[in-house]
C-alpha cells in the first residue's frame, strides 16, 4: 500500500490583502503539510500545481520552500508535483530546478513508481492547446496508477475540461485522479476512476469559507480494507482564522448594529469579513474595519452593496450612467483585450482580486496567441505592463508566463510544449 499526501494550490507567497502576515501564512500552511507528511511517515507528498502564487517568487518565498523539501529529502520522502497556471511560464519552471537539486520530481507521461503506485502528471495546459494532446502515457508495472493534474475538471464547479475523455482517450488505466486549481475539495468517482481535489491549504478568497487541508490517500490492495484500490480521506489543517459576520440591517438599524455584531465574535489576529444586507441606514466600511483592528483584528474587510434609493418628491429622469461610461468605452475603439480590462477594473469584484483577475485576462489571450505573432517580445516579458487595477496600484501585466487566476477557481495556464511531434500533436511529457 501507498500512503500518499495529496495537496495544492498552496499560492505560497500571496500577499493577500496587501498584508505580509498573509503572505507568511501561505508559507507556514505548506510548512505544516511536510510537518504532517513527516510525523505520519507517509510515502510521498503529491503537489497538484499552484505551489506558488507568482511566477516570480521572492527569496524568502523561494528559501522557504526549499527548506521544506529539504525535510521530505531528509525524512526521505519524495516530493512529486505537476505546474500549475499561477507558477506556468514557457521556459523552465522553479519545479525543474528543485528537480535537478535533487528535491522534487516532475511528474510528465513517464511513470514514477512509489510502493506499487505509478504516478503521472499532467501540466496545467490552456483549453485552447487541449486538442492537440493525445493522452500517450509510458506503461507500467504497478498494482495502481495515478494521474495528478491541475485544471478543472467535470463534473466539479466551474470545469472546462472533460474528464471522461481524458480517462477514455489516455493510454494507462487510471485508479485515480489527483486533482489541483479548484480549490473547494471534493471527490467523485469517473469512467471507474476516483477524482479528487484536496483544496486549497489556505483561504485564497474571502468565499472559502470552510476548513482548509489536504488529502490523505491510500492506494493499494488493502487502502480500504476492500476490492477497491483508492481510499481517500480529508485532513483540515489549523490556519489562521477567518471570522465571518453577516448582518442583516432592519429598518433604522445601521453602524451601531454591524458594530455589535462584530463585538459578539472573538476577532483576535482573524482576518475579519463582513457583509452587510437589509433594508438599515448606509454603514461606512472604513468605521467597521476601524472597530474590528481595535479589537485586535489582523484584517477587516466589509462587503456591502446594498442598493440605497434616493426618496424625493420630484420625479426627475437621470440617464444610466453605466449605460453612459459603455457608451464613451466604445467611443474610444478600444482592443477586445482593453475592453476585457475595464470590464474588470469597473466590476463587482473586491479590491483585492483585481490584479490577479486582470493579470489572468490578459495572461490568457497572450497564451492563446501564436507565440510567432509575439515574436518582438521574446518570452513576452513585459509586454503589457502598468495597466491600472483601480485600486491605487499597478498591475504587472507581464507575459512570460500562463499565471494569475481568480482567487476562487484558475482557469488558465500552460506547461505543454511550443513545438508540436511531427504527427501535430502536443505530447504530455517532460517540457523541458
């Protein structure tokens, strides 16, 4: 039997809500998975893409990873890992490097054999380049064989990717399916096959609201005491705490109620988020967030976007000034591209998610291009840079690489090779 840790989307180096304590969060949530995989002796650690939130990383991001693998290597359990959209690039990826120190393994159509299981990985790959793969795996000779992959997969929230035609159409007989990028965990059973996602190890969005973990998954003949070789099983992990307060403001209710609210719940070192509903008086966000910080709070977000009607007694008819700004946008003949930009830039989401939605805009149509058309720009690095998120800050536009995804679901992302084989079909291989 085979005693695996499955995680991923571990986004380690995410300064979420522009806060370092966030930042060294992420780090300390991965720390605590290779803790875990050491106390239990497990046979190997399996990453599922996302290990980190930047193709980027920092030093201290990247020192601290490699002090983690380092504990695997000295406990002598291997760490296996495909590439996720946020760390993708299309040149070498910070997983080949970890590889040629002797500290990881990128998982590609060969196998990699731990106890009696084959593993296989499969890069996140845009659902532009999907056509040409042929799900050609190197056979094996263990009892059970793995895929890990990164992408969302049917029948789970948000898929793009059909995963009955991957099990159909790939050339080894899978028992399971190692799943990262949604980062809800779940698991269902396919063309036979178990797929699973263990989630994120911590809350990338203020919509994650349960748990975070991992999986612990058995594979063998005797993972679940039974016929079937794959067990599976969910493991939370201790992260810091999210304290949500929902408030549904009564007629004549307002700040001094949300305020109460807030004094019920224990806000000590939490990231505090609250949202506002009702028919109560206009809150200023900023005098919650104040209370709740003097309450100890590490970060307070508030979410209210009621819709508050004017009362008067003259009927006057104002033009829809959306209506108005789509109007001049279309005006200005701006490219599909920058349409896409405003969209984001002028949308419902938080603050927070705008970079890495504009960021993932625009990262998708530079990977969807001919990389011929982008010749000018080398490996796109810096072709679109400064784009304004609207929120006080710049974003980095850069496209060197397939990264940058909504904090809730990644949808893009590339690690397959430039070059098609000569019958114009993209192999899963290594791509290096």
């Amino acid at each position: 039997m085979t005693r695996v840790i499955h995680t991923g989307d571990t986004h380690i180096g995410y300064r979420q809500y522009h806060s370092p304590e966030r930042r060294a969060d992420f780090l300390d949530a991965f720390e605590r998975v290779v803790a875990d995989a050491v106390d239990t002796d497990a046979d190997t650690v399996v990453h599922a893409g996302d290990l980190f939130h930047d193709r980027r990383p920092d030093l201290p991001d990247l020192l601290g990873v490699l002090s983690a693998l380092r504990t695997l290597d000295d406990a002598d359990i291997p760490f296996l890992a495909v590439v996720g959209n946020h760390e993708s690039t299309r040149g070498g990826q910070w997983l080949d490097l970890f590889e040629s120190m002797g500290l990881a393994t990128r998982l590609g159509d060969q196998p990699t054999v731990v106890g009696d299981t084959a593993f296989y990985g499969l890069d996140h790959v845009p659902e532009s380049r999907r056509d040409a793969l042929d799900y050609e795996f190197a056979p094996h000779d263990a009892d059970v064989a793995v895929l890990v992959s990164h992408g969302l997969f049917e029948p789970f929230a948000y898929a793009d990717w059909d995963t009955e035609e991957v099990l159909r159409e790939s050339t080894v007989d899978f028992d399971a399916v190692l799943l990262g990028d949604n980062h809800a965990p779940d698991t269902v059973q396919v063309e036979g096959a178990w797929v699973t996602y263990c989630g994120s190890t911590e809350r990338a969005s203020a919509g994650e609201r349960d748990p975070r973990g991992y999986n612990l998954v058995r594979l063998g003949a005797d993972a679940d005491d039974g016929d079937d070789p794959v067990d599976i099983r969910r493991r939370t992990l201790e992260t810091r705490p999210f304290v949500f307060v929902d408030v549904e403001l009564g007629e004549g209710e307002g700040l001094d109620r949300v305020r109460d609210r807030v004094r019920e719940r224990d806000v000590a070192d939490a990231v505090v988020i609250v949202r506002v509903t009702g028919d109560g008086e206009p809150i200023a966000p900023a005098a919650v967030e104040e209370f709740a910080a003097e309450r100890g709070a590490l970060i307070a977000r508030v979410t209210d976007r009621r819709e508050v009607e004017a009362k008067t007694e003259l009927s006057v008819s104002f033009a829809d000034p959306d209506e108005a700004v789509r109007e001049r946008i279309g005006d200005l003949g701006l490219s599909e591209a920058a349409r896409e930009v405003d969209d984001v830039v002028r949308g419902d989401l938080p603050d927070s998610n705008v970079r890495d939605e504009v960021n993932r805009r625009i990262e998708t149509r530079f990977d969807e291009d001919d990389p011929a058309e982008n010749a000018e720009t080398g490996d796109g690095a810096d072709a679109a840079d400064g784009v304004d998120a609207g929120d006080g800050t710049e974003v980095d536009t850069a496209v060197d690489s397939d990264s940058g995804a909504d904090e809730d679901a990644d949808t893009d992302g590339e690690a397959i090779p430039d070059d098609p084989d000569d019958d114009g079909q993209l192999t899963l291989g290594d791509s290096r």
